[in-house]
C-alpha cells in the first residue's frame, strides 16, 4: 500500500515524534507506515485521516502486489 | 502512551527481578539458610510461584499497551521462539535419552537458549521495520 503520509507531515510540519503523539503510536511505526514497511490498522488510518482532515484514500492508496 | 509505557515496563522489571531473586532464595534457601526446614521451603516455593504469576500479568498488561506494530514484532518473534523452544528442547532430550550426550539435559539450558533466542529475534525482526 502506499501513501502519503510524509508528504502531508512535511506540509503541517510535524516531526515522526509529533505524530506518533497524535495518532497514539511509537515513532518506530510511523517511520515504517511511510517507508511502505507496515500497513496501518483500520482505526489507526482514520486517525490519521481525521488529524489530516482528508478521507482515507486521499492519504492511503491501495495496490495489489 | 509513553508514560504508560514506562510504568509497566518498570513494573515488568521489577516483577522480573523479584521472581529471579524469591527464586534463588527458594533455590538455595533450603541448603544454605534454613537448614532444610520444609516449612520455611514451601513457604519459599509458593511465593515465587505467586510472583511468577504476578510478573506473567505485568508481562501481559506490557504487551497489550504495544502498538499494533510493535505488536507484530513481538508476535512474530514469539512464534519463531516458541517453535524453536519445542524442537531444540525435544532433540536435546532425544540426545539425553539416546545417550549422545554424556551430559544431562538441564532444563536451565533450555530457559537460557529460549532467552537468547528471543532476544535475537526480536532484534533482527525489529531492525527489519526501521
């Protein structure tokens, strides 16, 4: 799956640590959501949505392997 | 959830150490302090019994306050571990039994092998999500 997670961070400003903060999770698991390593949980993806105000498939995008 | 995190993993620590420690004593009690009273053995027994038990929740409770990836990590690493506790321990057993060792198979080999494995799956599985 990719996304674009660190492109939205860069445009807010906010470090890995700030948003593993707001989302409620390591910085370890955000560094792997955006290198591709690890694909969120459902709840997770609409904390992130919801932080961003975008919809899940603004910032998730799917693809099969 | 850092916060969170500390606190149980200090608790996980100190119940850890503490089940290491009433161990020992349990251990070495009998022989060395109290001169083979049964009592004071039982006794001696049921508390590390008791705080191993109490050391198994703070482990869960640590486990639980993970998130999803480190989750994973753990789950993974755990599988590999419990897989590869059953298959050395049976096949050091089978070595015992069929005398292709001239030692006996002490189970601590077995509690010391499953520690190190875990820790370095944990670490290369670790390394593989950074």
């Amino acid at each position: 799956m990719k996304n674009r997670l660190k492109v939205l961070r860069a445009e807010n400003n906010y470090t890995q640590e700030d948003l593993a903060e707001y989302i409620g999770v390591s910085r370890q698991t955000i560094n792997a959501i955006e290198k591709g390593k690890f694909d969120p949980s459902l709840p997770t993806a609409f904390r992130i949505s919801k932080l961003f105000k975008l919809s899940i498939e603004d910032i998730f995008q799917f693809e099969e392997n | 959830m850092k916060k969170e995190r500390r606190k149980n993993l200090t608790q996980l620590a100190a119940w850890t150490w503490s089940w290491v420690a009433t161990l020992a004593i349990a251990t070495f009690g009998p022989k060395f302090i109290w001169d083979d009273h049964i009592l004071l053995t039982v006794l001696a027994v049921t508390v590390n019994f008791t705080n191993g038990i109490l050391m198994i929740i703070a482990n869960r409770k640590f486990f639980n306050n993970l998130d999803e990836l480190e989750r994973k990590i753990h789950l993974e690493s755990l599988a590999l571990t419990l897989g590869l506790a059953v298959v050395v321990g049976l096949t050091y057993s089978l070595l015992d039994v069929t005398d292709l060792i001239t030692f006996d198979a002490e189970i601590s080999n077995l509690v010391m092998f499953i520690g190190l494995a875990y820790g370095i799956i944990l670490t290369v599985n670790t390394r593989r999500y950074s």
